[in-house]
C-alpha cells in the first residue's frame, strides 16, 4: 500500500468546482485524491503553502512506483482536467519538513492546470487573486495569452487572432470580454516567458473589469432580469 505522508486529516472535500478552489480550504499541507488508471489505482499528493503549490506525488498503490514533482503535477492537472477526481482529502501538515526529506517532489511551476468556462466568474476571480503563471483566454477564432501574478496582469499578447502584444492585446481582449463570458473558456497552466513588448502598464484593470462584471450581473439577477 501506500505510505501515507505525515499530517492531521481535516475533512473530504466531494462538491468542488476547480482544485484551485481547494488550495484555498488549507494553510498548510496537503491535497490527498485516488484516481483508477487503467487496472491501477493512483494516489497523488499536492503541497500546498498559503495558496502556493509547492511539490507533488503520484503513487502507484500496488506496484509502488512514483512520479515525482513537476511530471507528478502534469499528470494530477491531466487527471483533474478529465473530471476523474471525484473527491480529495485535506490534511493539515508541516509542508517545509516532508520538502526537506522529499525534495525529489519540490516544485517550480505551481500550477494544476484546469478548463475554466466563460461564465464562471467565481473561479476565474480565483485564478487571478491567487496565480502565478500563465492564463489561457480562448474565444472563437481569438485566443489571448496573460500573464499574471496574483491580480496583476503582466504581459498579454494574442495567439490566434490578430496579432496584438502588451496593451493592445489586453485592451482587445477588454472589449470582447462579454463574449468570452457567453461562449468561451479560461486555461490555466503552461509556462511562458515573455518579452519587454508582451508588458502591460495597468495590469489590474482586468481583474477591476472582471469584478465589475460579476457585480452587473448579480444586481440583474436581483433585478429578474
């Protein structure tokens, strides 16, 4: 069987809408989820540290063979993006010793990749408090590519679509942003490293609109509209 990494449980979590929203439920410690592979059964674990990823596991039950750290997190997002994870243990830990006597499992990226649909304001506000990285933005025949760091856009370019970098893309995806909320979707996850022209001068106007637009739409829905 697997053996089990140190902590206190604190509970299951069954109805969740994005594993970003579970990073959120633990200050310190560690995402526990089994999953059917086939004739095997995976259990992966995710470090966590006041909103940040830390380090990741999968393990095979019986043969006992291990993925570890960023192979182990590209294989929890693949699992995650598929709806296999059906529901996660929580579990308080100290995270910086089980680093200290795993750092085979340590981490760089951080970053679980999910699917976010167009409409779900709640998870993509989420993202942009609490993620560093890269955010995918897909709409029809335009896609955008952010980067963001916890509120504040840094970078933005187009890549598919008319070619826009910095304040040009971010300016353009602004304006069709009520139609990414009808028909498209937000991706997080991948890395990018971007350049003096992708920078963007004031990266919280789309965390400020994306407010706003939840706010509109609540007072609609008040309103019965």
């Amino acid at each position: 069987m697997v053996e089990m990494l140190p902590g206190k449980f604190l509970g299951v979590v069954i109805d969740f809408d994005s594993t970003r929203e579970l990073l959120t439920k633990i200050k310190k410690g560690y995402l526990k989820a089994s999953w059917r592979d086939g004739d095997s059964l995976k259990t992966g674990y995710v470090l966590v540290s006041d909103g940040a990823i830390l380090g990741a596991l999968v393990e095979d039950v019986l043969s006992r063979e291990r993925i570890e750290g960023e192979n182990a997190l590209r294989k929890i997002s693949e699992v995650s993006l598929s709806k296999r994870l059906k529901a996660v243990e929580l579990y308080e830990a100290d995270v910086a010793e089980i680093l200290r006597e795993n750092p085979s499992i340590r981490v760089e990226s951080g970053v679980i990749s999910e699917d976010i649909p167009g409409w779900d304001l709640d998870s993509l506000l989420l993202v942009l408090t609490t993620h560093r990285g890269e955010l995918r933005v897909h709409n029809g025949g335009t896609s955008w590519r952010l980067y963001l760091d916890r509120g504040v856009v840094r970078a933005a370019q187009t890549i598919r679509g008319p070619t826009q970098k910095g304040n040009d893309a971010l300016k353009n995806l602004l304006w069709e942003i009520g139609k990414v909320m009808k028909d498209g979707r937000f991706e997080t996850g991948g890395s990018w490293e971007f350049t003096k022209e992708d920078t963007v001068d004031n990266g919280g106007i789309f965390k400020e609109g994306v407010e706003l637009l939840r706010e509109k739409r609540r007072i609609d829905n008040a309103k019965g509209f």
